[in-house]
C-alpha cells in the first residue's frame, strides 16, 4: 500500500535524502539481531516504510516535524550494529539514519564534542593525532557511532579501567523531542541517565560530548595457560594490578580461540588464552605475572604496530561470538554478571551442568568503582526453552543474565529506569519514537 504520507515524502522533503526502494529499507532497517536466534525467528520480517536520512541538525527537525504530522512511528539508526533489534522498527514508519551526522566538532583537553554520526574509530584516530585517546569503545568502534553507542551500547575497551558509559564516560548531549515542535535540550550531569542505553526512545541525540584520556602506546599480548582457571586467575590479577595501565584484559577457554581464524598461525592449540592491552612498558610485568599464574607470554603485537594490523580486540567482547557463528552458524551468546567474591565456584557450577554448551570468556569491567567478572559466554543453541533453562540455572547461583534475547530496553540490566519512562511521556507524547521497546 502507498501512504499519501510516502508521497509527500517522495517529493521532497526540502531536500532531505529519502529512500523507499525495497533493497534500502531492507537494509537500514536491520542490525545484528540475528546473534540471537530467537529475535532471528520474530524480527526477520520488520521493516520501516521508509527512510529518512538527515545531514544536519536542522533536517533532523524537519524530518521530525514531517513524522509528528503524520503520526508515524520513528526509529533512530546508527550504524545498525546493536544486537538486541534496537534499531529495527517494530511498527514499520520511518528509520531515521543519523549516519550522515559526521563532524567532529571540537576536541579540547579532555573532551570531544561531536554530532552522533561520528564513527567512534574516526574520533579515536584524531583523538591519537591530537595526543588524547577515547576512555571506553565497543569492540565494533570502525563502523559504530557516537550516538549509537550512548544510545544503545554499554562498554567495551577500556571499560576495565574506567567503566561502562553511566560511570562517567558521558559529559553532555543534545536532545531533540519527538513533538509537532520539537524543543532543543541540551543535557547534563545526573539528567543523561534518561537518555543513555534508551534506544532512542525519549528523545534523538544530534550532538554528544565525550571525555578522553591522554594518549598511551598500547602493546597487545596473548597469555597462554594450561586451564581455563589459571587464565581467569592471572586475569584478575591483572586487571587488580594497579600498576600496569591497561584498557583490555579477556581471558579466553579453550576452545574459542580455535574459531579465530584470522589468528592461526600465532594461537597455540589447546591453550586457554588471556587477550590484553595494556602499556607499552609492561612486558616483563605480565611476563612474571603470567609465571606466577603457570602461563606464559604468547604472541605479542608492539605498540608500533597499534592499528596496523588486526588487533586482539577484534577476538573480545561479543566479537568472540561472531567467530564463533563463523565457525558454526548454531551459536549464540548470553551476557552474565559473575560474583567477584566466587566467580569461580559459579564457573565450576555451571561448567558441571552444561559442560561445552557453554564456552566462556571473560571481560574485567570496572562498574560503579568495583572490578567486576563480566562474561559473554558462547551457547551452542538447541531450542529456546533449552536457552531459558541455561538462563534459569544461571540466575539460580547468582549469576545475573542481562537477556540479549530480547528486543525490550534492559538499560545495561537496569530495566528501564523511572525517569526514562517519566522522560518519554514528556519527550515523546504520541508515543512515535521506536515503539514497544519500552516493555
Ligand atoms: C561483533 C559485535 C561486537 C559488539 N561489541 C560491543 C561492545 O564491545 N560493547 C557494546 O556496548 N556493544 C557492542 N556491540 C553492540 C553495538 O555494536 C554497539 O553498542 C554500538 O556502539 C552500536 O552503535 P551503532 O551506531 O551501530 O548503533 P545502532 O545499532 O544503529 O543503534 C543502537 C540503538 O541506539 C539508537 N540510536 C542510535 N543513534 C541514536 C541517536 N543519535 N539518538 C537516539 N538514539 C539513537 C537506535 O535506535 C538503537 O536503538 C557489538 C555488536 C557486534 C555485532
């Protein structure tokens, strides 16, 4: 059916890029919600009506103006990367692509101001050039935004030293509401809790402030060990030594790094692995700290090489998952939050149930001022009443699961905060922006 909106739309709106041919709108209307095999089966066949594609502030608010019109439902993209279905529109209406959003506006001491299509690999880079370096990144930061990531990540490298993105790593937005006149909000301190990891549900980031850290020559090293355990205990010995910088410490069982292909010829068979970055320096710390642990210092990637070649972080977070689905498309992942007081004796547990079902690795992330055991371990999936029972018997030692298998806002685990819901009513009272991702 062709909607006289569609029409209108095709005819120019003053001349915002819109595009309604089939193979586009297929296209920006999926992320990689496909990890998952039970959003795969209920989200296959979602997509917008069409897609508008912004390239300044200003088109943003026509193209909001146009929506709030027609009473169409509006989702905003990215890069389109988020796992969950974030960005696919659950009710058709318009995909809202910001990629086209891409100015670094200022990078000051300690701080970049940027529109929300920057790619975050972008910045990173001229953030280098300028002497200072990004705090946290997804594993995906080539090809992921700025205001994706806010939007819908939550940590990545570097998270072990300075957290996930409500622990900081956010200075400031700009926020437009979804109403017939959409206001300018420019957002601050405790108020961006209602805006960060929201799906662009209360409210569409045009512009975001991020902090950074001065520059470091970052070596990558693989740490090989016998066992899985000796891996884990080196790694957090690692990740607590608190003279060593590091932005990266994953410990990796064996065997997940088969699946690296790409990494072959450098991994050793049979060995679980320790993947980390941290100061140039630090080469004969890990290498006595691995001895200690029963490993020892694999293959090693110079701090001169940083970005030449493929980096370790390429293989963590849920990077591991996609070269586990390379090597054996019947794989899923789940994001589990471990005790750090017995961490072990929960891996123990659930190792004794599911065996190989569940291959784990690790990533050491400090939240909320505490170094905690965060993991993505790797399922080979059956059913997804087999998925729920894993999850059951997780949640039954107190290991927390934050559902990836739903498209619902979880907010890092949160639920959807209070004040996000209360956001929503004032920021968006139509109800237009990305419905049903609040459950
Ligand atoms: C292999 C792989 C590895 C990953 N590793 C990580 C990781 O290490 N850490 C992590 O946190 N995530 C990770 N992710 C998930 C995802 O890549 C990141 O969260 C990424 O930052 C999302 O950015 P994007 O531009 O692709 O956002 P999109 O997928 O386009 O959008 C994400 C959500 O934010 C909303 N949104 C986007 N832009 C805006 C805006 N300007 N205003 C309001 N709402 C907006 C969208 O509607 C959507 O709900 C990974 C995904 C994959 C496939």
């Amino acid at each position: 059916m062709t909607y006289a909106w569609k029409l209108e739309a095709e005819a120019g709106l003053d001349g915002i890029p819109v595009y309604t041919d089939e193979s586009t709108v297929e296209k920006l209307s999926k992320d990689f919600y496909w990890y998952s095999p039970v959003l795969d089966k209920k989200l296959k066949d979602k997509k917008a009506d069409a897609i508008i594609a912004p390239r300044s502030e200003s088109e943003v608010e026509a193209a909001l103006v146009f929506a709030c019109r027609h009473r169409l439902p509006l989702t905003v993209r990215g890069a389109g990367t988020g796992n969950y279905g974030q960005a696919i529109p659950l009710e058709g209406g318009i995909v809202l692509d910001l990629s086209g959003l891409d100015r670094i506006i200022e990078i000051g001491a300690g701080y970049a101001r940027v529109q929300c299509g920057v790619k975050l690999g972008a910045l990173e880079k001229k953030a280098r050039e300028e002497g200072q370096e990004l705090r946290i990144y997804p594993s995906t930061y080539a090809k992921a935004t700025v205001g994706g990531f806010v939007c819908g990540g939550s940590g990545g490298v570097g998270s072990i030293a300075w957290g996930n993105l409500w622990d900081g790593n956010v200075l400031g937005a700009v926020v437009y509401t979804m109403e017939e006149r959409p206001r300018r909000l420019e957002i601050e301190g405790t108020d961006l809790f209602d805006y960060i990891h929201n799906y662009g549900t209360t409210g569409i980031m045009t512009e975001v402030v991020l902090p950074l850290a001065p520059r470091r020559d970052w070596m990558q090293t693989v740490i090989e060990f016998d066992d899985f355990e000796s891996a884990l205990r080196f790694g957090e010995a690692l990740a607590r030594d608190g003279s060593v910088p590091k932005r990266l410490v994953t410990p990796i069982e064996w065997p997940l790094p088969s699946f690296f292909l790409p990494l072959r010829k450098v991994l050793m068979p049979n060995k679980s692995v320790v993947f980390a970055e941290t100061d140039g320096s630090s080469l004969p710390q890990l290498e006595r700290l691995a001895a200690e642990f029963g490993g020892g210092v694999g293959h090693v990637i110079p701090p001169e090489m940083y970005r030449k070649s493929i980096g370790l972080s390429d293989f963590t977070w849920n990077h591991t998952t996609l070269w586990a689905l390379k090597a054996d498309p019947a794989h899923t992942y789940l994001q589990a939050g471990f005790a750090p007081d017995r961490y072990l004796e929960q891996l123990r547990t659930l190792k004794g149930v599911f065996g190989d079902e569940l291959l784990m690795h690790f990533e050491w992330v400090l939240g909320g001022g505490q170094l905690l055991p965060n993991a993505l371990p790797v399922v080979r999936f059956t059913t997804e009443e087999r998925l729920y029972e894993i999850i059951g018997t997780c949640r039954s030692i107190g290991v927390e699961i934050y559902d990836p298998h739903t498209w619902l806002l979880d907010n890092g685990g949160r639920g959807a905060v209070p004040g996000m819901r209360l956001r929503k009513k004032l920021n968006d009272p139509l109800g237009l922006l990305n419905p049903g991702k609040i459950g």
